[in-house]
C-alpha cells in the first residue's frame, strides 16, 4: 500500500542513528566555540613553547606566583574549569593570555619575538627581568678593524652624579642576534630607534657607553616609557576587568572560608573516632548525625556559617553547598591520603624501617589486615605509623605478601630499606619455609623476623597455667565466679555493696583468652576481695528467696574457693602474674630496643628461678586466707595402679599433702615458666649480640671490638663498609664522655648522637644505631589499630566500606600529624582534585 511507513529492523536503526550521531558531530565541529571569541587566561612560560605543546602541559604554577585570573570556560565536557589560587603572601603576581595557534609565547630573546596585540599584553603582564648572570659575556666579542669589543657588566649599570650605580632593566639582550634592545622601544616607540629595531638592535660595543647614556635620555625612550607606564596602570583603574577580578576573588574568599569550616568539622570527628551521618541528612532534624549537628552548633556561634546554612542548606541535589555527604567522604579521603604522603615522605627520609603485621575480624566477620610501620625520626627517636587496613587477605603466607606488596607499591616504598619484622607467633607469620617472614626476606634478605616479644610472653604464662590440672581447675573457677554474678544484677549489687564497703578491695573481673595480663586483674581481685566475695555467696545461699539451683549453684562454688588448693593458686599466681603484667606493659611501649627485651626477659627469668624456692612462704598465707590445714586430696584414700602380671616390683612413692602440691603443681609451673623463658628469649638474643657490644665498648679491647664490627660489615654490607671499623674504635673514647643515661640503652645514645655535632664524624655508627632500633620487638600499634577498628565500624556503622573506614581509621590513628597539616593544603588538593561549580 502506498504511503505506508517502512518500519526498519533493529540493525538499520543502529546504523542510521550513527550517521545522526556522525553528522552532528562534524556540525559541532564547524561552529566556533563561544571562548574562540575571548582572550583566555592560561599560565605562562618564559620560553618559547607552541601553544599546541602548550595546552597538553600540565600548567603548574610556580612557587613565587600569587594570582591566576582564569575567566570561566564553558566547554562540552565540563560545566565550569577549575579556579585555584595561591596564597596572597608570594612574591610576584602573572597573568599569561591565550595566544592563536600561529604564534607563540614570548620568551626571554627578544629578537624571536611575534609582537601583536596578544604578545603585548602578555609582555605587559609580564615584563622580562634581565640577569646579568646569565649573559655569556666572552661571546659577545665583535671587532672593529683589529681591535676587538666585548660587553661587560658595567655597561648594563647606570653610573649616576654621586657614584651610585643603578640597574638598566630596559635592557633586553638578544643572544641569538648578539645585540642589544629597548625594551619599552620595542613595544611602543612612536619613531624609529636602533634599539627599538627588531631587525638590526644595536651592535656598535666600541660606543657603547655613549650611545645607552644618549639613548636613556632621548625623548623618543621617555615617551616609549611614558606609554608603558600609562598602559600597566590602565590594567589597575575602575575597567570592566578588574570589577570582574574583585567578583572572582571574592568568590573564591567565600567558599574558602566555607570549606575551612567543614574541614575542621570533619577533622575534629575524625580524630575522636565519632561517627558522622544520621538517619537524616538536613539541617534543623534531630537525626542528621554529627557532622551535621556540629555544623549547626558552629553556625550558633559564627554568623558566616549560620547566614551560609540559611541559603544554601536543604536545596537538595544540584544545588552547591559543600556540605552534603560527598564532600565529607572526599574530605575524608584526601585528608587520609595527605597524612599516608606525610608519613611515607618520612620514611623514605629515614631509609630504614621494619613492618608490623596482625589481622583480626572486623564486626561483620571480614578479615582485616593492619599494616605498621617501625621507623626512626630526624630527631633519633623510634616512631610506629598506622598505614591502613587491606579487606579480605586471607591467612595464607602468600596471599599476605601479595597484599603487601601491592600495598607498598601503591605507597612507593622500596622493601629492600626493611631492617626488620614484628608478627605474632602464628605459623602462618612466623613459619621458616613458607611464613610471611621467609617471603620478606626474598625482598630484603636483612629484614630479620623478631617475635612479639608481649606475645610471646603471654604464651609463656599460658602454656604454664594449663600445664598442672589445678592450675587450668583455678582460672575456671575465677571465671565461674565472674559468671555467676554478672548474670544477675541482684547478685552483682550484693557483691558489690559487700565490696564497696572495704576501700582496699576491687570488683572481680573477667577472663579474656588473648590479654593475659586480665588474669592478672583476676588474681589481684580475688586476692584482695577474697572473704569478700565468700560473704557475698554465703548471703545468696541462705537467702530462702532464691531459686533451688541459684542456692546450689552458690554453694557449689563457695566450696571450691573455701578449699586450700584454690587458695594456694591465689597466692602463687598473684605476685608472679603482677610481674609478668609489668613486664608486658614495658614490652608494649614503642621506645623500647631488643636490648632492652632481652634484658626484661633476664630479669624474670631469674626472678621466677628465685620464686622456686617460696612454696612455704605462700603455703603459709594460704592457709592464713582460708584458714584451713588440709589440701582437697588429704584424707582421701589414694588410688593405686593395677598392676600388669609381668611388671617387677618397683617403690612407686605415691606423693599426698604439701608434697604432691609442692611436686606436682608448684614446682611443675615454676619450671615451666623458667624453661620458656629461656626459649624464648633466644629469638631476641641472637639480634642483640650482634649489636650488644657497642653499649659495651668502654669494657672491650680494641681486637674484640674490631671482630665484632667485621661482624656487622658482613651482615650489612649494602649499608656498611670497611670504614665502619675503625670508625667505632675511634667512638669508643668519644663514648666515655657521655653520660650515663645517654648510653644506657641504644635509643638515648642515638637520641644523643643524632642531636649533637658528632653525626658527621660517625656517620656509620650511626647508621648501625638506627638499623637496630628500627627493629620493632612487639606488634602492639597493630593491636591498638584493633581497638580503633572496634570503635569505628561497631554494630551501627556494619556498612561502612572498607576504604572510608581505613581512611578514618588513618586519622582517628594519626591524629596528631592531622593537626599539623595546614587546612589551606587540603582545600587546595580538594578543588584541583576536579572540576568544581563553584570558584574554588
């Protein structure tokens, strides 16, 4: 039928939408865009660079530039270009135009000059400085028959009546041409002058002296420069572009003062750990989250804000701000990375360092890695960084070192500088073939692996609790205690009414199976609280209130703790568990050097051999506390082993009393402790014997000192040489005049060093101070970065992503190098980060 519409298949209407698309593409392409028409402001270059080459540049500006005047480009691909301005206080101010695509910026020889109306205001934006001290005055040399000339210095100074010597800045040389030129003659001589001709400049060095003296005082020169002036000034009175300056700039004040507001919001929540939305995100509801409300309590006190808020808050999308939710978690993001720039910028400054790895489950069962990192400061004191937190790793030895690298590549940061490594004792960490220790050191074969020294002292007491079975038997009680009355608030008022009645008691406490120092918390409230909390379980078992199995439950318990067994285990643990909670907590602290552990683990060592021979002392203050005389199993009639028919008589002693307590328990945990302890320590002891003699250099003879530093020359050779030998042999009478504090660890004699006027004669011991004491000896920053990830993604925060919450957790960590970074640095990054609507 005719007339009838043709209804197309699907793959002719793709094509003829292309060539719809085609066509009105080459359309756009013939109309000339709207900024064509404008001179358009772009950052200059004192060379002569193709504006083709030229708008594929990056355009940084350089330090010394206080303005850029950008009028507002509108372009197919962004709404508005960014505007950025540099503090007020530099020194000078440069305004570049856009030039055609034949010509070219001017650059410092004026003989290659394009001079046209772009040139010239360029030029009088940018008037070219001359210096002196770039001009190659040997090949200036022109002759004169047989005598040759050259330029010198002075005839570029203008010799004044009274012998003052002044600068001739209209001075322009050409090196190309190897003459001299006006610069104002140039641009706006109204005759004809040599030195106002681009084509010949003058070249006569035999008159020179006469011919600038006679040229600086020509009326055609003091017109030229009458004309530049006028026209300089012209750019500083009441013209459409500078009322269009004063709006840009005011502009940009606004919304800076703005966004300094919202980053200190954003910093002082970040830094506390607080969190930031609510269910609402406008201003005036009660549920619009912290960062909101802070705003709003800022705005009480600040008319800016108040006014700002008043306008601009609540208009909804599209509408500019720089309030929302977005802007926060770009604040948040650029601030996070600013600190991670600050720390890595140190590291690489200090060259060398060691890693700190742990991984814990966040609130939503996802693996998360922390990664620290062990470095010394300029001032010679160790520093632990917080760098992040890597999702879903796995406990794989290799899928952690992938992680890492891929970490440590993103930061730029070399692994070959790593000294040292600190994990837990897990086999996945520490394992010798397949560990994440072993793949390290393919990176770094000197980056040595050092156990969690705090870790592993809680292992020691560990293992030795479960080792007798009243020792595992005693802990459980302590633990059944503590159940038995949190679970009720009515038995846990009359615990602590009982309590709160004896100032020298403390409430009972909980057992925690990965903080052996709880236990110690434990030990120390029982002990102190002990008829206490006997009182307490009499009360509740004659109270008839009570139901039955509460009552039996009670009693049950009153005649565990009554017996001279669980009192004994209370006064033996007490005092060792309070020295091993000392000594963890020294451990933990970062100003602490391998010495210094081995040291700690020396002392307990022998404090706990020394505790072997006390069994009496705490038998007899047992026997005070429950007052009685006999252990559980006296009384009891023991049961012997049955016998096989072809086993010989022997003298099996079946030990009963104190003896089977001091034998079998006592002295069972007391050995045990001394043995891991002694293991343990060799981990930190075959580290520190490579280093320990230098402390000891005042004891040792020259030979043994030499030996020992060969020692190290072999194990460091990329970082020591032979120079290093008699270097410490020289340090040795340099050692004797420090102070007894200053060398009483490795870090206060580095400390001591790195500030005194001895680091350039010793560079190498130096060096060798500050490999050792990058060394960390415990991975407790890792464990503190846990705590923080506990307090921000907590059961109401479940759905942050992982990203923004190692960003927080970097600031809410490294708080105090947020304080330090100054807020115009952030908002600078913030605004050329992207293009913005509003001037920035």
């Amino acid at each position: 039928m005719s007339g009838k519409r043709i209804k197309l298949s699907g793959a002719a209407y793709q094509k003829a939408a292309k060539e719809k698309k085609k066509n009105n593409e080459e359309l756009l392409q013939k109309i000339p865009k709207l900024h064509s028409f404008f001179h358009t402001r772009i950052v200059g270059s004192p060379e002569m660079i193709p504006i083709e080459e030229y708008s594929q540049s990056k355009r940084c500006l350089p330090t010394d530039i206080s303005k850029i005047e950008i009028p507002l480009n509108t372009t197919d691909d962004t709404k508005v270009t960014e505007i950025s301005t540099q503090p007020h206080s530099q020194q000078a101010e440069i305004t570049v135009y856009d030039f055609n695509e034949k010509s070219q910026i001017p650059g410092p020889d004026p003989v290659k000059w394009n001079l046209n109306l772009d040139s010239n205001y360029f030029l009088l934006a940018n008037p070219p400085k001359i210096d002196i001290s770039t001009i190659p005055f040997a090949e200036t040399k022109r002759m004169f028959g047989n005598i040759s000339r050259r330029l010198t210095p002075d005839h570029f100074m203008r010799k004044l009546q009274n012998g003052e010597k002044k600068l001739r800045e209209w001075i322009l040389y050409s090196p190309s041409k190897n003459a001299l030129f006006c610069f104002q003659c140039l641009l706006f001589s109204p005759k004809p002058t040599v030195f106002g001709n681009k084509n010949e400049g003058f070249i006569n060095w035999k008159k020179c002296n006469e011919s600038l003296q006679e040229h600086e005082t020509s009326k055609t020169h003091a017109e030229s420069v009458r004309i530049w002036f006028s026209r300089i000034k012209k750019e500083d009175r009441g013209v459409i572009d500078l009322e269009l300056k004063l709006n840009i700039e005011n502009q940009i004040s606004y919304w800076k003062n703005v966004l300094y507001r919202v980053v200190e919001t954003v910093s002082f929540l970040a830094s506390r750990g607080l969190a930031f939305r609510g269910n609402s995100h406008n201003f005036g509801s009660k549920q619009n989250g912290n960062y909101l409300g802070c705003l709003e309590l800022v705005a009480k006190f600040d008319p800016f804000l108040s006014a700002h808020i008043a306008n601009y808050g609540n208009k909804g999308k599209g509408n500019v701000s720089y309030l929302s939710s977005n802007i926060c978690d770009e604040f948040i993001s650029l601030m996070s990375d600013t600190v991670i720039d600050k720390i890595v910028s140190e590291i690489k400054e200090r060259k060398y360092f060691s890693l700190i790895v742990d991984s814990t489950p966040d609130v939503t069962t996802r693996d998360q890695l922390t990664v620290a990192i062990r470095y010394i400061s300029n001032e010679g004191l160790p520093v632990e960084r917080f760098l992040g937190f890597i999702p879903s790793v796995g406990h794989k030895g290799s899928d952690m070192e992938q992680a890492l690298l891929k970490k440590f590549c993103e930061l730029n940061i070399d692994l070959k500088f790593c000294r040292g490594q600190s994990y837990d004792n897990a086999s996945n960490m520490s394992g010798v073939y397949n560990g994440l220790q072993t793949r390290i050191k393919n990176y770094s074969s000197t980056a040595f692996f050092v156990p969690c020294s705090a870790h592993s002292l809680n292992l020691i007491g560990s293992n030795a609790a479960d080792t007798t079975q009243e020792g595992t038997k005693f802990f459980f009680i302590c633990q059944a205690i503590y159940n038995f009355f949190s679970v009720s608030t009515f038995r846990w008022n009359i615990l602590t009414n009982i309590i709160e009645k004896n100032p020298g008691c403390v409430k009972i406490k909980k057992l925690c199976s990965t903080r052996w120092s709880s236990r110690y918390d434990v030990c120390r409230a029982m002990c102190n609280g002990y008829a206490q909390v006997l009182s307490a379980l009499n009360t509740i078992c004659d109270d008839e209130g009570q139901k039955k199995d509460t009552r039996h439950e009670a009693r049950s318990i009153k005649n565990k703790i009554e017996s001279l067994n669980f009192c004994f285990m209370i006064c033996m643990w007490t005092p060792i568990l309070q020295r091993f909670n000392a000594t963890s907590i020294s451990l933990q602290s970062i100003d602490i050097d391998l010495a210094t552990v081995v040291t700690l683990y020396d002392s307990l060592e022998k404090y706990v051999e020394d505790f072997r021979e006390r069994f009496d002392v705490y038998l007899e203050q047992a026997k005070t506390m429950c007052s009685k005389q006999l252990f559980s199993w006296d009384g009891v009639r023991q049961k012997k082993r049955n016998k096989f028919f072809d086993e010989t008589e022997s003298n099996e002693e079946l030990l009963g009393g104190e003896q089977k307590m001091k034998c079998e328990v006592f002295y069972v945990i007391i050995d045990k402790l001394a043995m891991n302890l002694r293991e343990r320590k060799l981990s930190y002891t075959d580290i520190n014997n490579n280093f320990g003699f230098i402390l000891k250099l005042d004891t040792l003879d020259t030979n043994g000192i030499r030996e020992s530093a060969k020692n190290l020359v072999k194990i460091y050779p990329e970082d020591l040489n032979e120079t290093f030998i008699e270097e410490l042999v020289q340090f040795k009478n340099i050692l004797n005049l420090f102070s007894k504090e200053d060398k009483s660890s490795f870090i206060s004699l580095l400390k001591c060093l790195t500030n005194s006027s001895l680091l350039t004669t010793f560079p190498n011991v130096e060096i060798v101070l500050r490999i050792f004491c990058c060394m960390a000896s415990s991975n407790a920053s890792g464990e503190r970065s846990f705590s923080v990830l506990k307090r921000i993604k907590n059961y109401l925060r479940s759905a942050l992503v992982d990203e923004k919450m190692s960003s927080l957790s970097i600031l809410n960590i490294e708080s105090d190098i947020l304080q330090q970074i100054d807020w115009s640095d952030i908002i600078h990054k913030f605004a050329v980060l992207k293009s913005r609507k509003k001037l920035i």
